[in-house]
C-alpha cells in the first residue's frame, strides 16, 4: 500500500528561512523544522561540508522529520545551506521495516530546488553494507546499557552509515522518538531536550563544553564494560539487517514497556536465558520472571515457553541435588501459579511425586514453607502420591518433626497415606500432640481421614480429642462403626464416647441405640457410663419402676455426690425434681442435705425446710456456715411475711462470728431493690443486743455500703431504724459514728426524695462541729463537698438548699439537726433568707411538737430572736 509524504524546503533568502511547503502543520512544529534546518554552529571561514542527515520527532507527536542538508555555495553569504525536510507521519515512519524510500527522496548529490509531495511503496528492508571500525562499542553502551544521556560523537567514520543503521535497528516505540544528527558544529535541542545523538568533526569538540550528555571520540578501541555490548554491536553494526529486537522479543516486553531502553535489556537476558536453560534447569526461573513481569503475557511466548520448563523440572530431578532439585520445583510452581503458564502445574507437580519419592524429608521442608498463593497446593495430591509410595522411617521422622498444619494438608489430598499413619504408633503420639494447635479446618480434615482408623487402644491418645469434637449424629455413627468393627474392644474409649454424648446432650439417643446392639461387655460398660449426674439422668431413673428401689436410692446417692456444683444445681432447678429427690434423700445423708443448702438454689421456703431438718443434727462448725449461707439467701430475696425478725434470728445465730462488713455488704449492695434494703436495715435494727452492737461499731461499714448508692431510696421504717442505729453508734464510738456520718452525709444530701431527714439529723450535726474546729478537717471527711473558705457557712448553705428542696423531709428534723450541731440562729437566718424560708419557719414552729421535749423551747425562742431582729437574716457571714 502506498503512502504519501510532504516536505519543505528551507535556505537563504534575506536569511535562513521556509522556501517552500507542501506540508501543513502547527506553528510550533513549524518553528522546530525552521530552527533545525539551519546548521547546527558556526563554520569557519573556508570551512564545507558534506551533506548530512537528520532526523527528529515534531512536538505535536503527529510528524517526524528526516532531513538532509546541503552547502549552499550559490549564495553570497557564506554558511548558507538548503535543508529538505519530509515530513513522515509518525506511525509511518516507526513502523517501516527499512529507511530505503526515504533517503532515495533525499540523495545527496541533487540539492532540490522545491518542496515536493511524493507517493511511495511501503518499505522493504534490504542490506546494509558494514560501517568501519569505529568506538561502536562505547557507543551503544552509552545509549542502551548505561544512564540514559544524549551522546556526542567525535571523528566518527561515515557518521551517517552509522546513523542509518541504528535507526532502522530501533524498534517502533523507539524509534519514533529518537533524534539524530550526523553532522553539527554545537548542541542541538528539540523544546530543551538534547538530541539524543550528534555527530561532529574532531575540532568541534570545544564547543560540547557544555553538553549535558556523554562525549565519545569514534576513534578509540574496542574495548566493553558490559556482557551484553557484543551481542548489541551485532545486531546493529554487523547484521545485513539491522534490528534490536525481533518480533518475538516486541511481544515478549510489550508496546508499554518497548518504549525504553531497558525493553532492550529485557530482551538480551531473555535470549541469554534461553540459550542457558539446557546446561542450568534453573534458567528457567528467570525466563518466567521476565515472562510473568510483563503487563500481559503473549500466548505465542507463553505457547514457546511450556515446553522449555516442563524439561527443565524433570531434569532437575536427575541431575540436579535434591536439595537444590526441591528449591527449583518449588520456586517453579510459585512462579507458574495464577500465571499464564498455569497449566503446566500438573507436570511440574509429576516431577515433584518422582523427587518425593526419593527425598521425603526435603518434600515436607518445602511444604512446611508459607503458601500464601497455594501454589504448593496445587501439586501436593502428586507429593503425597510419592509420599505414599516411599513411605518408610524417613517420611514418619519427617512428618513427626513436621509443622503441625504440614500432616492435615497431605491427608486432605486422599490417597492411602491415613491407614499407613494410623499403624504408626509414634504418629498417633503426634497427631495427639498437634491437633490442640490445629485450625478448626485442618481439624476437621484430620477427624474425617483419620477417625475411621483409630480403632484400638493404643489410638486413644489421638482418638479423644477428635470425638470430644463429634456432634450427635456423627457420635451415634462413629459408635455403631466401634461396634461393627470390634464390639467396643477398646475400653479406654468407653468413657470418652459417654463424655462426649454428655456434651452433646445425645445421652438418651446413644442409649437407644446400644439397646439396638448385640450384647457385649463393652456394649454394657458404655451403657453404664451413660447414667450421667444430670436432672434428666435422675429424673429418668427415679421413673424407671423395673428397677430395684434399694438400687435406684445407691445410684441416686451416687450420682448427686459424682455432681459437680453446675451439675448439683442443675438437678436442683426443677421445683418439682428437687421436691422428689430431697423426699428419697434421707436425714443420714447430711452430706448431701448441707450440699443441697450451699452449691444449689432451690426456692428460699423449700431450703429453709431443709436448714430446719439440719441444724438440730450438724455440728457446730458446720451450722455456723449453713446459717450464714441462709442469711446470705435471706437478705436478698422475699419469702415470707415476717422477713426481718426472722433474718434477725438467723444473725443472732451467729454470736460472735458475725462479719458485719460481709453482712452489710449483703444486705445494703448497690444491685438490691429499695424494699430489701428498708427491710435489712430493720432486721438489723431488730437484732439482740450482742449482735446489733457489733453492727453499731462497725458503724462506718454500714454507712460505706449506703453511701455506694447514688441516692437512698428508703421507707419511713427503714429511715428512722437507720437514724436510731447511728444515734445509738455515738455511744459506743464516737469516732467510728464520726467517719461514717462524713462518708454517708453526700448520698443523704442527694436523697431529697427518700424519707431519710431523720438519718440527717444523727449524723450531720458531729461533721458540722468538726468543720467548726480552726484547724484541718480529717481526711476522712475532705470528700465533703463544702468547698467554700468558710466551710461550715457552706455546710449550712447545703443542708438548708437540701431541706428546702425536699417535699418528704419534715422541717422539724431540720431544726433539731441546727440544734444539735449548736449554730441554731445562723441556720434560721440562712432558712429566712432563702426563696420561701419565711414559710418553712412557721411549718418547723407548727411542727415543734415532733423534736423532743428538751429542744423546743430553744428552737422557739430562736425562731422569736430572728422574728425580733429580722434584718439580721441578711448578715454575710450566715
């Protein structure tokens, strides 16, 4: 198909400048082929020239220039030359074979007098003759094995010969954009870019001083830096044709990456590789490298490739070590893995069963390496067949000193490698030893090869973990296998196997179906074994009328005393169960009637019978522990309709092992409802003499465990019982009364809600006269929140805001607590002051009735005196 170029013509007219054109292009193309057409540098007075080529790619990417210039000797002025520029479209030009066409446009020996368009035959490439020895060498080294720099050449023999066949031995992406010049006088440049080769006579070289790039002088030897040099000088200067890349190796680097140089170099160690893959099977690692490194592979590559490393695999198993043997396989199926030579896994695989065979321990090194790709994967069925094949003392010691996941991966391949590892006792010892560290999958793999082959005592220690894991349906399988295969001959698994139905809760189902085997010793000993100290187990057996009543009782005994405490409470979860067994319990079975009483939770009526039938037959240490246990059930629970004097009985029980912080721990705890802690603070309050008073002097337990709340949400009852047991905790000791009052004073002073005003007057009034002392307060009381300078104004600030606040705190306890803490008329100051104290007066004077006989008549005259002074309630310091 034919193709047609324009040009321009560029000389001397009033200046270097365009001629003529038959060619449109942009204005910046246009100002390029203006610059590069003049000479490149200045000549010198009487200096000429041959004509010479160049070529170069336009900005715009659309043309590419092959010029030839000529000495204009017909001009006046001296330097004047005439420049014919084809302007080649680009695909046209990286795309011909050979250059031919176009230099026969631009024969040096015519200098055109016009542009011209010409129509021209798609190129053929034809031979070159040889260029002459010349630092060809250096050259190419240079230009595609070193840092990409433009190049000067000096001196150079027949630079445009040299040009020419370097341009056609370019590939298209290459060439495209590579510009060259066989003659200039000085640096040439394209928008800032230096050309990437100039040729220039020996005595130009000063005016390269500046060149960004390489200098070389064509005159020096042949000598090479790099292995790759020869076999490049080759291709470009030896060859009839000139090419740097075949076809072959364009698809091998592909159109993205063929636009570098290193597409070349890619290329030469592809070739290199190749020639070496008979001598060195590990050639071919490299080959799929660089196959597998390039954007998409080209099934022609990939087609011509297959064969090369399926010979290489096998070969490796005979000629090479099997160490290194093994590293080649294995690097081999890593590489070919998701790749495009995938479907030769299945040979290399082949190879790798033939090298198991030969060298098991080496096969399981490999397997145990990471996998993270499963390439290893694909090929392990042909490693276990070889592994099967040889096996012997070297694969069990490989597999013994194996990684724990190495043995599930073989066996999840299939072959007859489990029934060989099930005769080998040390590999059962083995499996015992990894399947706790095994993944849930490889887990599984192993109890699915593996279990139905572990049918003697010896397998036990490997048998256990793998039934522990059964569920149901297959328990109840692999039983009836045990009995198919040996009537249960195996007795260490009798136990496991009821265990195991024990967990699955397939107890009543495994003994229907032993009742559906043929009698045997084993059959009946796993029968046996499925008796369980559940509720079902019992409630089964205690229905079971053919059995003897005097059998039935031992075996209930037996199994409530087999019962851990889950399984004891569990029994005793059903009301009605636990109503049948404590009936077949009798009272000479205190063990279990004082278990009944500790590890279970019956209903609290149901175990206070049983504590009645206890206590008068136990001993003394043993009821001091049932009584606490029960006091414990009773202060958190509803049972009856006089709770509190019976919770107080039981502590009076208790004397002097009472622990009253436990106790009110217990009985006050943030989880109760506010019924049960009213009701305990009562059956506190209620105790004897001996056991309140060592409540009382534990004072400040109590008031710790109140203070945990937030707020108090107490009854009237529990209210004042509280009051009274802080009252009466004065006289026995003040200090402790002092602490606890400080640390329960915050939560009654939030519990505006709660009845408790009556608390606030027993323990507000001995923390306010410590506040009152000039020196430090104690550091149990620095969490009280009265943070003014003046603290005890801001105590009475607090309690005054809180009382007022309150809709169920009576004013009269707030008197008789500003009585008692001995600042009477500051407080009612401070209550006349605030919004509707006025009114809260007259409510504490109507009720005045309510403090005792002994404080009215000092809370009345002290109401009168504010009456008389009235503005004395605006006095700063109250």
């Amino acid at each position: 198909m034919a193709m047609t170029i324009t040009s321009q013509l560029h000389g001397y007219q009033h200046g270097h400048q365009l001629l003529s054109s038959t060619a449109k292009i942009s204005k910046g193309d246009q100002a390029v082929i203006d610059r590069i057409s003049d000479v490149a540098g200045p000549l010198r007075p009487g200096e000429t020239f041959g004509p010479y080529l160049t070529a170069y790619p336009l900005p715009s990417g659309d043309f590419f220039v092959l010029a030839r210039t000529w000495q204009d000797l017909s001009v006046p002025r001296a330097g004047c030359v005439r420049t014919l520029s084809l302007l080649v479209p680009v695909d046209d030009w990286s795309n011909a074979p050979a250059l031919d066409v176009y230099l026969d446009i631009l024969d040096p020996s015519e200098m055109p007098t016009v542009a011209l368009t010409s129509t021209l035959p798609r190129t053929v490439k034809t031979a070159l003759p040889p260029v002459p020895s010349f630092a060809a060498n250096e050259l190419l080294e240079a230009i595609f094995l070193e840092e990409t720099k433009p190049v000067a050449m000096f001196d150079a023999p027949e630079p445009e010969l040299i040009a020419i066949r370097l341009l056609t031995a370019l590939w298209p992406s290459m060439r495209r954009r590579f510009a060259v010049s066989t003659f200039a006088l000085s640096p040439r440049k394209i928008e800032g870019r230096s050309f990437d080769l100039v040729f220039a006579p020996k005595d130009a070289r000063s005016r390269f001083a500046s060149w960004d790039g390489r200098r070389i002088d064509a005159r020096t030897g042949p000598s090479t830096r790099h292995r790759w040099t020869r076999s490049i000088a080759d291709r470009v200067f030896h060859q009839p044709k000139p090419q740097l890349l075949s076809h072959e190796e364009i698809r091998l680097v592909g159109s993205h990456e063929s636009g570098s140089y290193s597409a070349l170099r890619i290329a030469l160690m592809w070739e290199e590789l190749k020639s070496n893959l008979e001598r060195s099977p590990s050639a071919a690692l490299g080959l799929l490298d660089i196959a597998n490194s390039r954007t998409s592979a080209d099934p022609e590559i990939v087609a011509s490739l297959q064969p090369a490393i399926l010979e290489a695999a096998h070969r490796a198993v005979t000629t090479l070590s099997s160490s290194e043997a093994w590293e080649l396989i294995g690097a081999l199926a890593k590489k070919i893995h998701g790749s495009a030579f995938a479907s030769a896994l299945p040979s290399i695989g082949d190879a790798a069963g033939d090298l198991t065979a030969k060298s098991p321990s080496e096969a399981i090194a490999l397997i145990e390496q990471p996998d993270p790709q499963g390439a290893i994967a694909t090929i392990l069925p042909q490693i276990v067949n070889g592994l099967s094949a040889g096996f012997g003392s070297e694969a069990a010691k490989a597999l013994v000193h194996a990684a724990p996941t190495v043995l599930p991966r073989l066996l999840r391949s299939g072959g007859p490698l489990a029934e060989t590892i099930a005769s080998n006792s040390a590999l059962i010892e083995y499996i015992a030893d990894i399947l706790p560290q095994l993944p849930a999958e490889d887990f599984e793999t192993m109890r699915e090869v593996m279990m139905p082959f572990l049918v003697r005592d010896f397998h036990r220690s490997a048998f256990e973990p793998l039934a522990a894991s059964l569920d149901g349906n297959d328990l109840l399988a692999e039983v009836s296998h045990l009995a198919e295969v040996n009537s249960f001959a195996a007795p260490s698994f009798i136990p496991i196997l009821a265990d195991r139905a024990r967990e699955t809760g397939t107890t009543r189902e495994l003994r229907g179906t032993l009742l559906n085997i043929k009698a045997s010793p084993g059959r009946d000993s796993l029968l046996a074994a499925t008796l369980d100290p559940r509720k079902e187990d019992i409630a089964w057996l205690l229905a079971q009328t053919t059995i003897a009543s005097q059998f039935k009782e031992s075996q209930l005994l037996a199994l409530l005393r087999q019962a851990q405490t889950k399984q004891f409470a569990s029994i005793f979860s059903d009301d009605q169960l636990a109503e049948v067994v404590l009936s077949s319990v009798p009272d000479s079975a205190q063990d279990l009637l004082l278990r009944v009483t500790t590890d279970v939770s019956i209903p609290l009526r149901a175990h206070l019978a049983v504590v009645s039938r206890l206590l008068p037959i136990i001993s003394i240490a043993d009821r001091d522990q049932l009584v606490w246990s029960t006091i414990e059930r009773c202060l958190r629970e509803h049972f009856a309709d006089e709770e509190a004097p019976m919770i107080s009985s039981f502590i009076n029980l208790m004397g002097n092992q009472l622990d009253v912080k436990r106790l009110v721990g217990l009985g006050l705890g943030r989880d109760l409802e506010p019924a049960l802690i009213s009701r305990n603070l009562l059956a506190f309050e209620g105790t004897s003499n001996e056991a309140r008073n060592r409540i009382l002097y534990s004072i400040d337990n109590l008031a710790s465990a109140l203070a945990e709340h937030y707020t108090l949400e107490l009854d009237q009852a529990a209210g004042t019982a509280c009051a009274q047991m802080f009252a009466d905790a004065q006289v026995l000791d003040p200090r402790a009364k002092l602490r606890a009052s400080g640390r329960l004073l915050p939560t009654l002073l939030r519990s505006g809600h709660s009845p408790v005003s009556r608390i606030i007057a027993n323990t507000f009034p001995q923390v306010y006269r410590e506040l009152a002392k000039e020196d430090d307060i104690p550091d149990f009381l620095r969490f009280i929140p009265f943070f003014d300078w003046d603290r005890c104004k801001s105590a009475r600030r607090e309690l005054v805001d809180a009382f007022l606040r309150s809709r169920v705190w009576t004013p009269s306890d707030l008197a008789i607590t500003a009585f008692y803490a001995g600042d009477l008329p500051r407080f009612l100051r401070r209550i006349a002051k605030a919004y509707g104290g006025e009114g809260y007066i007259r409510k504490i004077v109507d009720g005045i009735e309510q403090n005792p006989a002994g404080a009215q008549g000092a809370i009345l005259r002290a109401v009168t005196d504010l009456y008389d002074d009235w503005p004395a309630k605006y006095d700063w310091r109250d």
